[in-house]
C-alpha cells in the first residue's frame, strides 16, 4: 500500500490490523483516492493469492451494476456461499454505496451477520450518513482527508505526467483549481503531457517539457475562490451589499445559484478561510437557500435576503395552494 497517498492514518490502522479486519466503511469527498486505496487495500491483504485467482476472493459491486435487492442479493449470496470452503478470507467490495437503496442495505445487514467468520465487507461513500445505522456499527469508518497536493505534486508528475514539469507559478495555480481533488489533478497532468508532446515534433521518451502558466490557462478556466470567499465574508458579516456584487458577478459570467453553493462547501472545506463556528454559520445559509430551492420559485433578491440574515427560516413570503402545486405569490425575479 505503499504507492497510496496522502492517508497516512488510514494505512497505519490497516497494517496495525495485521490481518485481522473488521468490516471496513472509507468515506471522504470526490478524488480523495477511495477507490484506489481500496484496490491496493485487497492486493494487499490478498497478497499470497495467485493473481489469477482473485476473483474467488473479490466481489466487486460498482455504480453500474443493478443494485435492486433481488439482484444484489443473488449475487451476494452466490459468492458468499462459494467461498465458505476456502480458509482465506473474501471481501465483497462495494464502490459508491452511496446509492444503496434502504431495502438492500438491510438485506446487507443479515448477509454481513451471517458469514462474517469468512467473508468481510468493504464499502466506499462520500459520507456515512447514507447507511442505515445497523451497518455503520457494524463497520469501522475511515474518513479519507482531502490530498494536499501541494506536498505531493512531484510524486503525481512521476507517476502519472513524467515528460512535464510545472513551474512554480502554474503549480500553485493547477494546485488551486483542483480544490484538494487528486483524481482531478492527476488528469489535468495526462491532458497537459498529452497536449505539450503532440506539439513538438522531436519528442523523445526522455525529454521533459516545462508548463507555465500562460499554457494551463489556455486550456482551464479557474474555479472563482477569491469570488466565493468574498460572497463567504458577505454572509459571516451580514452584509448584503458585499454579497450582491460578488454574487452579482459570478451570475453574470455564467454561474448558476447551484454552482455558488456547490463551491461553498468545497472551498470552505480545502481551504482554512474560516473557524468552525463560521463554517456552522455558512452551512445554515447556505442550506436554507438550497432548501428553498428545491421547495419553490426562488428570486435573487431572495437569495440575497436569506444569505444576509434578513429572512429567517419560516419568514419567508406566504405561499398559495394551486391544484397541488405551490406557487410564489410575489413575481420576483428568476434564476
């Protein structure tokens, strides 16, 4: 498990387990590594099995496969039974189970009571809070940290663009633009080695090929922190002035209100902008406005209201019933 990083607290409690496991939950944000770490996790605890033969070992459970509780079910129970006669242990291995459905969870439930002697489960999500609890205390949960790429830059370039160096000034851009996402990063890297070799007409296995600044930007546009931070102080500080011109802003070059939150709640968490009782006061915020959204026709001045503290959270304009169906009575402006 030695080419994962970033995780060095999760590899430790793994190798202290020595071989002993308990039912495993890795939970943490998009391009943290849950999936890679996963794969390396069962090569390595899977370390004296034949490679050919690890498939009598593993069953994987992707995104992509039917996840209805009669399917899973058949599966599970197949696999689970097949392996009672081995005395290595199998992990059924189930990537982005923040889709389970309820149902199928609890049938999982049974499943890892019953034949836990010899098989073991292993479940990657974005957060615990999508499990039924039966299955989180029946799991040990791993909160996989965000990647600091700064610190781990030349190990993703050898490893993944060798043929390209980054300046200092296109590191710390690329860097911030990815908001802590090592997948995002890693591609960004293969799309800029790709891009620079095709350009030149010599290229040989060992030439290195520098990256400025000037390059990436013409390939990527930047995620708005500085925007977002300001629309952030906004909130914290009431502020409803500050708020309508960045927020202002960020709508006028194509954002949506969905995107303004959705990169509250990134940066927020990769970058240390604020203490946790500001943090607290922004998820409220910010949740009130998502809530309203989905709810019903929300305006911008809305927004504004709501980001700033002047609309609290049933005070809001009345509502009117129509053949099921609630409708705004004010006509305000639209996203």
């Amino acid at each position: 498990m030695e080419e994962v990083v970033g995780q060095s607290h999760i590899i430790e409690y793994l190798l202290a387990c020595k071989d002993d496991y308990p039912h495993l939950l890795l939970t943490g944000s998009t391009g943290v590594g849950k999936t890679f770490l996963c794969q390396q996790f069962l090569r390595y605890v899977l370390r004296n099995v034949p490679s050919l033969e690890l498939n009598r070992y593993i069953l994987k459970l992707s995104s992509c496969d039917d996840r209805g509780i009669a399917a899973l079910r058949q599966k599970l129970v197949e696999f689970l039974r097949s392996n009672r006669k081995y005395d290595i242990t199998a992990w059924v291995w189930i990537d982005d189970a923040d889709s389970l459905p309820v149902l199928t969870q609890q049938a999982l439930r049974r499943l890892m009571e019953r034949y836990e002697t010899h098989v073991k489960f292993l479940f990657s999500s974005c957060t615990s809070q999508s499990f039924i609890e039966p299955i989180q205390s029946r799991t040990v949960i791993l909160q996989l940290l965000p990647i600091n790429l700064f610190e781990h830059t030349t190990v993703f370039q050898k490893r993944y663009a060798p043929h390209i160096e980054l300046t200092q000034d296109s590191k710390n851009w690329i860097v911030g633009f990815c908001l802590g996402n090592a997948r995002q990063f890693c591609l960004l890297l293969r799309l800029l080695e790709a891009v620079k070799t095709q350009q030149q007409d010599q290229a040989t296995e060992d030439t290195v090929y520098e990256i400025s600044l000037q390059e990436i930007q013409t390939y990527i546009t930047p995620p708005p922190v500085n925007a977002i931070r300001e629309v952030c102080v906004g909130i914290l500080q009431n502020d409803v002035f500050k708020i309508f011109q960045h927020l202002h802003d960020l709508l006028i070059i194509g954002y949506t209100v969905e995107d303004i939150l959705h990169y509250i709640q990134i940066i927020t968490q990769v970058y240390s902008f604020f203490n946790p009782i500001e943090l607290i006061k922004l998820n409220e915020r910010c949740s009130e406005v998502h809530i309203r959204l989905i709810q019903r026709r929300f305006g911008f001045f809305d927004t504004l209201k709501v980001f700033a503290g002047e609309i609290q959270k049933d005070d809001l304009f009345p509502l009117r019933i129509t053949t099921g169906c609630c409708d705004r009575m004010d006509k305000s402006i639209r996203f």
